[in-house]
C-alpha cells in the first residue's frame, strides 16, 4: 500500500523538510501561521468586542445623564435667581439663554453634539464652563481618593492572603467578620462616627483632627503640607475601611479556591517552603480575580467619593456633585455624571482587555 492512498501514513510521516522547498525561512512563517497567528487573531477580536461595547456603554450614560436629572424636581432658572422677585419676561429671557426654551429631543442633540467636541455647556450656578469647574475639582479629589486607593489595596491584598492561608483560626475569624462588618456600614455614616469622636471628641477623647475641608489656610511651604495631610486623616481613613474590606473578602476567596490545587500539593512535594509556596505559586493565580477588582476601583479614584467629600466638606468633585444637585445644575450635573460614568467604563474595559494576558483562557 502507498504512502498516497494511506491517509494514516500521510499524518504520521510529517513534512519531508524546514519547508515545502526546504527553505527554513518558509517553514517560519508557515508556523507563524499556525496557533499563535490563530490566538493572536482571537485576541484582537476579542479586545475589538469589548471596545465596541465600551462605546455602546457610553452613549447609553450619554442618554441616561441627559434624561435622568431632567426628572429631579425644581425649575433651575428660579434656583438661580436666589429667590429673588424676577418678572415672567426676565424668566423667559433667561431660558431662551440657556436654551431651556427648546423641545426636550432638540435640546438633547444640542447636547450630544457638544459633548462629542468635549463642551459640556456653561455651570447655571457657576457661570463657568463646566470642564473648567472639573478641573479645578479634580487634584483634591484625586489627593484624597487615590491616597486611600493604594493603602486599601495594598492592606486588603495582604490581609487576604494571610486570613486565607490560615483559614479557621482565630486571625481569619476576626479579620473577615470585621470586614464583612466594614463592608456593610454606609460610609458617610462611618464619616460621621469619626467627625464625632476625633475631630469634635467624646468623653476623654479630645478633638484631634479637623471637622472638614482641604486645609486651614495661610500656611505655605511644609507646613502646608502637614496642614493638607492633617484635614486628610478622617476621610481617607473612612474611605480605606470600606475599600480594604471588599479587597481582602475578594483576595481571601480566590485564594480559597486555589489552595485545593494539584500544583500546590506538588510544590509541596518537592520541598518547598509554605512560605514560597504561597509566595510563589498560590497567591500570583488567586490575584488573577483581585486584579479586576483594583481596575474597577482605579476608576472609581476619578468619581471620587460623592457622600465621603460631602461629609468632611471636600473640595472635590464630589462635593461640587453634591452642589449641583441642590440647584438642579443640568449642565454640572450631566458632565460630572458623564465623567464619573466613563472613568468608571473606561478602566473595566481595560481590565477585560489586560486580563487575557494574565490568563489566556480568557477571551478563546
């Protein structure tokens, strides 16, 4: 029997050289062709699939912050006359000048419009742009909300992995019923416990820190410095309670899961350390979920912390979000939204796409 009427023998006998002609270059990018060229092809779809749903996502808050606060109830042209006695034509005026006078459908394409060129109107309340009003608000809320990002989750990574790998005993206990615990408190009402008890004082505690604000004023230098970091104590304490709960549960659960592997138990067998073991093997597979988690919150750093900012009288922009809706600001209210919105879309988007390159079984 011939090799051409065997397909078995063809299957088994393999290519007669490096190339169809010999030549080891062709037989590079015949291979280059194979999986990987397969896998890479896979990937970019994969990243195209989650871009496109970034972009839905994002006209969907577009329409959403347009329609929404329209429903809050208040006229916002009486809100900004401050009270004050205004004639029905000087009310008039004043919608036709914010473009308050047009149908809802008209006023949205308006909008849309703009947004697309980055305009997101005039502040009714501020008379300012309302990209300027963000980005005079930003710096203090990025202070104080990516200070309390990088300890919750450094403290909440750590303290996950610990409790984990000593699952049942007394620490384990303790730490995971404290953060379930934190995790529950609303966190404003966690701010106000703090206000009342270290910066107004209760009993033998005296008041230590500052009831709000981002500083005290007419400092300079280091100083000003200290003074930032001594207002910045309670919220950023508030903040990292509730953010290091959520990462330690996450961190202490996706180790759980890894530490039943066969890996482990051969790591194991051929000696190596419990410490190294963990270190090396267990904790780098079981950060795969955390990971995800530090993405989502690295978006939530740009929303701020809207009732944490309000609680301590933050100058960030959650408090100028807190503002805007006592007016009802639309423009203020509708950018900030967005903003908060995006950052948020923005960074779960990437970690969807960096997390096929932590696991490859991701996205096939």
């Amino acid at each position: 029997m011939t090799a051409d009427s065997n397909p078995a023998l063809l299957d088994t006998e393999g290519p007669p050289g490096p190339g169809a002609d010999g030549d080891p270059a062709k037989a590079g990018s015949a291979s280059a062709r194979g999986p990987r060229a397969r896998n890479t092809r896979a990937y970019l779809l994969y990243v195209a699939g989650k871009l496109g749903g970034a972009i839905v996502s994002l006209f969907a808050v577009l329409v959403t912050s347009f329609f929404l606060f329209r429903l809050i109830p208040g006229d916002p042209v009486k809100q900004m006359t401050g009270g004050k006695r205004v004639s029905a034509q000087q009310l008039a005026a004043m919608r036709a000048e914010f473009g308050l006078d047009k149908p809802v459908m008209t006023q949205f394409w308006d909008y849309t419009g703009k947004v697309l060129s980055g305009d997101f109107g005039t502040s009714y309340q501020f008379h300012a742009p309302v990209m300027e009003k963000i980005t005079e608000a930003l710096p203090a809320t990025l202070l104080l909300t990516g200070t309390a990002y990088i300890l919750y989750t450094l403290i909440g990574i750590w303290l996950g992995t610990r409790t984990a790998w000593r699952n049942g005993r007394l620490g384990d206990r303790f730490h995971t019923g404290l953060a379930l615990t934190l995790y529950s408190v609303p966190s404003f009402w966690l701010g106000l416990l703090l206000i009342i008890t270290f910066a107004v004082g209760v009993g033998p505690i005296p008041g230590m820190f500052p009831t709000g604000g981002l500083e005290s004023g007419g400092e300079s230098g280091f100083a000003y410095v200290v003074d930032v970091a001594h207002h910045m104590v309670l919220p950023v304490i508030t903040l990292v309670a509730v953010g290091y709960a959520q990462t330690l549960l996450v961190m202490r659960s996706s180790l759980l899961d890894e530490m039943g592997s066969d890996y482990l138990t051969t790591a194991r067998a051929k000696g190596l350390r419990d410490d190294l073991v963990r270190r090396r093997h267990a904790v780098p597979n079981a950060l795969l979920p955390t990971v995800t988690l530090m993405f989502v919150n690295l978006g939530t750093v740009v929303a701020g912390a809207i009732l944490v900012e309000t609680v301590f009288s933050w100058p960030g922009l959650g408090g100028l979000f807190y503002a805007a809706l006592s007016v009802p600001d639309l423009p203020l209210v509708q950018g900030l939204f967005f903003v908060f919105s995006a950052a948020v879309i923005v960074m779960n988007t990437l970690a969807d796409v960096i997390y096929p390159l932590l696991d490859p079984r991701v996205g096939r």
